[in-house]
C-alpha cells in the first residue's frame, strides 16, 4: 500500500468531505457523524483485525475505510454508503493510491449501511463492527438534541462503551452501560438489526460478536459466556 491513515487525514479535500457529510446530517437531526465519529470507527476497526492478527497493511487500510465511510451523507443519508463509495472511487484514484486499495475502501464503504449492506471481506467486516457499535452519548448534538426522540434518548443514555477483541476466543466484545435516559428493550428495539449485522461480520472473521449490555449478555446462551 502506498497511502497511509495519515495522509488521507492530512488531505484536505476527503476531510471537507467528512465534514460537509456532518454538516448535513446535523441539518436534517442525525446524530455526530463527524471527526469525533469516524476517527472512533477508524481506531475500533482497526483495533478488531490487529486483535485477530491480521498484517498491518489491512489494519491501516480497515482504519482508511473507518475515517472515509460515510463522505456519501454529503449527497444524502439514503443509499450514503453507495454514494460515499463512487465519490472515493474517484477521490482515492486522484491522490494516486494503489487501485487494488482503492477497490477494497470502496467495497467496505458500499457495504457498511444495514438497510443494503453485508460483510463482503475483512475491512468491510471490522468497519461494519466498528461503526454499529458507536453509540455513546458524546453522539448526541449538544446544540440541538431532543428528549423525544429515541435515537438521542439511547446516546445520551450510554455512559460506557468498551469494544475487546478475544483472539483465543474467537470473540469480539461490545460491553456497554446504560442509565437514566433509555432502557435496554429501547435499544434492541432501534439496534437490531445493526446487532444481527455484527454478529454475521465477526462470523465473517471466524469470531463470534457478544453484546454486553449493563452486565447482562444479550446474545449468548449462558453456559456460552
Ligand atoms: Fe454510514
Ligand atoms: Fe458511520
């Protein structure tokens, strides 16, 4: 690979991009999807496959595709990972990365949205992970949040997060806390299917995804903890 995590962050186009994509969704009462959101996807991505030993080459292009995942919000929510991947297809070309990594990015992107998406290799595995288990209460937009609404009510109320990656195991580990502001049922009822889409990702990485939430494992029979 010849362009690193490093130099996309530096380059000021694909950062407009990430924040313009922001910018947007903050409009229309999404919750941060900004630099706070994908540096986080890009760091647990990244972290799940140099927890299951991958090279570093797929470390650094899984935290490439976390920091770039969601530039598609930038034309719109609907069909934002289709859109961010042809908008990358085209921006990675320009700045000149190998177009072997520019296919692999551009594949994890396309893939990473629950309602069309499904895990295609091990970076678009690792970002699906990584970006369905961001809910924490830094999401919610502190200008702008309703207690009303069920997306910041479950945010706002999750005051721990944790993701561990068990390679003895196979496991990898969503364990989080939740108070005051939303229940456990609140967050299965909104966190579904992005949870079933974890668990076919860490299949996908020969792991299985537990789902901890105030102590409790949601998703594994007891005598499998
Ligand atoms: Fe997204
Ligand atoms: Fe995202």
């Amino acid at each position: 690979m010849n362009v690193t995590f490093e130099d996309i962050k530096k380059n000021e186009r694909i950062m407009q991009l990430v924040n313009k994509a922001n910018e947007n969704l903050g409009i229309i009462g999404y919750t941060e999807h900004g630099a706070r959101h994908v540096n986080y996807i890009a760091t647990i991505a990244g972290r799940i496959l140099a927890g299951l030993d991958y090279p570093s080459e797929r470390v650094e292009l899984a935290r490439i595709a976390g920091l770039v995942h969601d530039v598609g919000n930038m034309f719109n929510r609907k069909y934002h990972s289709l859109t961010g991947s042809v908008i990358l297809f085209e921006e990675l070309q320009k700045i000149g990365m190998d177009f072997d990594d520019v296919c692999d990015i551009c594949s994890a992107v396309g893939s990473h949205d629950e309602e069309i998406g499904a895990p295609v290799s091990d970076l678009s595995a690792a970002l699906i992970i990584a970006d369905k288990v961001d809910a924490y209460k830094a999401r919610v937009r502190k200008e702008s949040y309703s207690l009303a609404g069920i997306h910041d009510r479950i945010n706002l109320s999750i005051y721990e997060t944790h993701v561990t990656v068990n390679k003895e195991k196979k496991q990898i580990v969503w364990e989080m806390r939740m108070k005051d502001h939303a229940t456990p049922m609140e967050f299965m009822e909104i966190y579904f299917s992005r949870m079933r889409m974890c668990e076919k990702s860490a299949e996908f990485l020969g792991c299985r995804f537990k789902l901890v939430i105030n102590g409790l494992v949601m998703n594994q029979l007891g005598e499998e903890r």
